[in-house]
C-alpha cells in the first residue's frame, strides 16, 4: 500500500503539483507527524522515489510547526536510502528550537522504521532584522530548455505526475574545460579539467580536478667567462 491512508478524492482547486505533495496529518497519534497522502513517484530507470517530492514534503511537514509569519531560511538535507513508491512515508518533526526570530525543526522521513531521509531546517520571522536590510541576487544563466518528444510521460500508463524526466546523453572525452568560478570574470588559466577513469566512466560518473595556472620563470643569462 502506497499510502497509510485512503487518498481523498483529488481538488480541482489545487494544482497537480499540489495534490500530489499533500501531507496528511497524524495528530491523533503525535501532532508532530505527517504522511504523504497521494503515492510517491518513482522515476523509470531510477533506484527509489523522487527525492525532490520527499524534500518538498519534509518542508512542508516542518512550515506546519512554526508560525505562520516564519520562512524557511536555510535547509540542509541528507539522503540515507532509497525510498519505495510501494511503502507510506512517515515524516517526523522535532521541535528543536521556537526562539522569537528564528525557528530550528529536524525531519526525519521514515519507511517500516527506517530513516530514508533527514534534513535540518532554519525558519526565519519574516521582518525581523529590522527596516533595513541587504538583498543581493545573481542572474540565472540562459541554459537550454529541454528537448520535446524525449520525455518518459508515456511510460505512466496509470498513474499521471506532474514530474517528467528526461534521458540524457552523457558526454564521454578526455577532458572538459569551464572556469572554477563563474562569479567573477573567469580567468583563463583556472580551469577545471574532467577526465573519466575507466571505473567512474562505467558507472557515468566523472572526477573533477583542478589544473594549476602555468609558473611563470623568468629568462635568466648566462655569463661565459672573458
């Protein structure tokens, strides 16, 4: 059973995406537990569930505890197993820290009593470092779009998700070259090269290294005696 609970019918007032990350909560049992309501999406080709949809309900679970004028501020996550479409998630909150700016919750996401996944999360009251304060962003670069006609949406023959995948080529070469930092003007002597050992390869994995910038030696002279 892929839910602990009977799904309720879907709500045309709620997106697909919506639906399909709705938490049910098990306050009856403990206020500080959740399960997913709809079953989870195991990606064609992939070991476990989709781990984003276990990020986005742990922090969903977590939003339930804190205020309502609190946001999340910062979130570290950790994937321990994968997770099985087949099995109800349980998702565990503990309420480290309710202080009067910031809120601390850890969640741990649970299937038969072992923990698939864990995060720590920050939760920030909104406005309260004052009137002034600093914003900064950086422009996302212009990255293509995904290619149409190459999706694995068919592959769902009962179930629709909102989720698609897509199958992409992996690049195999002796070496690939881009700057280290793309926040600065790239320098172009520090580049990262990529090159594939014959165990990584296999397993379409690639080892970064960073190749040091060229050592400049100075001309030097030499004196024949008169």
């Amino acid at each position: 059973m892929a839910t602990l609970i009977r799904p309720p019918p879907v709500d045309d007032a709620q997106s697909d995406m919506e639906s399909v990350l709705e938490l049910t909560s098990l306050s009856d049992i403990d206020p500080n537990l959740f399960t997913n309501t709809r079953p989870l999406w195991h990606p064609p080709g992939a070991r476990g569930i989709f781990g984003g949809a276990v990020i986005a309900q742990t922090l969903s679970a977590a939003q339930k505890t804190v205020d309502p004028d609190f946001t999340i501020h910062s979130m570290h996550c950790y994937f321990v197993l994968a997770g099985n479409a087949e099995i109800p998630i349980i998702y565990h909150v503990e309420r480290v820290r309710s202080g009067r700016s910031y809120a601390t919750r850890t969640v741990q996401a649970r299937q038969r009593g072992r923990v698939i996944f864990t995060t720590t999360m920050s939760f920030v009251k909104q406005n309260s470092g004052g009137a002034k304060k600093v914003e900064h962003v950086y422009p996302m670069p212009n990255v293509p779009g995904p290619i149409e006609d190459l999706d694995d949406q068919g592959a769902h023959t009962s179930d629709f998700t909102p989720f698609q995948s897509q199958r992409l080529p992996i690049e195999n070469g002796e070496y690939f070259h881009f700057p280290i930092n793309t926040l600065s003007q790239p320098d172009p002597d520090q580049t990262t090269r990529i090159s594939p050992t014959p165990k990584s390869a296999a397993n379409g994995c690639v080892h970064a290294v960073a190749s040091p910038p060229p050592v400049a030696t100075k001309p030097t002279s030499v004196l024949s005696p008169t």
